[in-house]
C-alpha cells in the first residue's frame, strides 16, 4: 500500500539521470520535473517517517549517492516534512509560491558545499588542564581538599572552576573560529547535542577547497595535542544553507 510519494530533494533541470538508487523502505528512486525543477521521490510506505537513525541515514543516503554521481546542487528537503498525493499539490505548494526563491538558492549553492564540525571534550581532562596552568585556583582547591566544606566555599570554588572552564572553552572555539571562518563563504552554527559537545558548525565552501579546509581541522587537532574529539563531515547535503519552505 502506497500512501503517496516521498520527496528528498529537488535538482536543476535536466537533473539526475540513469541513476539506480535505493530510497527508504528499500523503494526505487524515481525523478519527476515541475517546470524548471526535478524532484527525486520514492513510493511513500507509511503515513509518517519517524526521525530515527535508520530513516535518517537512509534519506540523507539517497542524497548522498546523487552528489557521488556528480548532481552536487541540490536542495535538500527534511525527512518526513513532504509527502504528498499528487505532483499537483507540490506545484502549488511549492513551485508557484517559491518558483524564483528556489532558482535563487540554486545559483548561491552552485560550486559551493557543506562541510560541518563538531567538537567533543573530556571536561574533566580540561580541568586537570586548566588547573595546571591556572596555579591559583589549583592551590585553592588543593588547599580545600579532604575538609568539610561550608556551603559558602563550595559555591565559592564551583563557580570559580565554572568560569576558568567557561574561559577555556571559548578559547578552544575562538581557536577554531579563527582558523576555519575565514575559509568559509558562510558559518552557521547549531545547537549542542551532547554535554559533551562544545560546538556544532556548518561551512558552506568553495567545492575545491575541502582539501585546505580539512587540512586546517587536522592542523587545529594537533593545535590541542588531540585531546579534543573532533567529528568532521566533508561529504553532506547543504541543510544548514538551503533555507527551504517546509511547512
């Protein structure tokens, strides 16, 4: 049972040709064009995709396999946010009220692609670290070790752990800001997912200077002697650039 079709991006025309790919609940991917537009899509097989990891990586797959095949500008749309019941529908919905909209994200993602950047910390490795270059605060909690501690000095030696800890992750972030920014046509950057999670960043670059840029992340983490865990993606569809309407 089909309950319509499941749209995961839209390319320029002519858009992807001759392309086998496998879309969610192992369905076909087929193309369909809307004025200057293609759309892939696949046989939608429930009413609603959840955000799990499996639908995720398999949306963002398809995607994916497009840009290995050379359809690099494409925007991307979000899982489960347009399923439709007749290509009607995403024309009014869609191509009529954004048609001018659309052609001009095409022409600010051409030659362009999104890279991200997530850095990850042990904090309680950084705080050995701080307090070994911060003598001050290392010998004022040194010197409150194996007492019982009034209410007053815990509050008083937490919030100055908390501000040096504060401090150091903003250089750390600062750091790579200063680095990476300047490489970057546009920054955006995301929520934290994790505690232990310092920064979340998308890149929108230059398609040849992937190479540069992954070469000044590398050269960042040996900046941090490799203390930090850093998850670097070269290889993704412009999310964070799009900008598309979705609702």
């Amino acid at each position: 049972m089909s309950y319509g079709f499941y749209l995961y991006g839209i390319f320029p025309a002519p858009g992807p040709l001759g392309l086998e790919l496998q879309g969610l609940d192992q369905q076909r991917v087929e193309t369909h064009s809307i004025a200057d537009f293609v759309f892939l899509y696949s046989s939608a097989q429930q009413e609603r995709y959840l955000a799990s990891r499996k639908n995720l990586m398999g949306h963002a797959r398809v995607l994916e396999d497009a840009m290995s095949a050379g359809y690099r500008n494409h925007l991307p749309l979000p899982l489960n946010r347009l399923i439709f019941q007749t290509w009607e529908e995403v024309a009014a919905q869609i191509i009529t009220p954004y048609h001018d909209r659309l052609q001009q994200l095409f022409q600010r993602l051409e030659g362009k692609r999104e890279v991200g950047l997530k850095i990850y910390w042990d904090e309680a490795t950084e705080l050995e670290g701080v307090l070994e270059h911060n003598e001050p605060l290392r010998q004022q909690r040194d010197r409150l070790e194996g007492r019982q501690l009034s209410m007053d000095e815990v509050i008083r030696i937490g919030q100055a752990i908390e501000v040096a800890l504060t401090t150091h992750q903003s250089r750390i972030i600062e750091a790579f800001q200063t680095q990476l920014n300047p490489l970057a046509i546009e920054v955006v950057e995301n929520e934290l997912q994790t505690e232990s999670m310092i920064y979340n960043s998308a890149y929108l670059i230059d398609w040849d200077r992937e190479a540069e840029f992954s070469q000044a992340v590398e050269s960042l983490d040996h900046q941090f002697e490799n203390r930090l865990r850093l998850r670097y993606n070269n290889f993704t569809a412009p999310y964070n650039f799009a900008y598309l309407p979705t609702s």
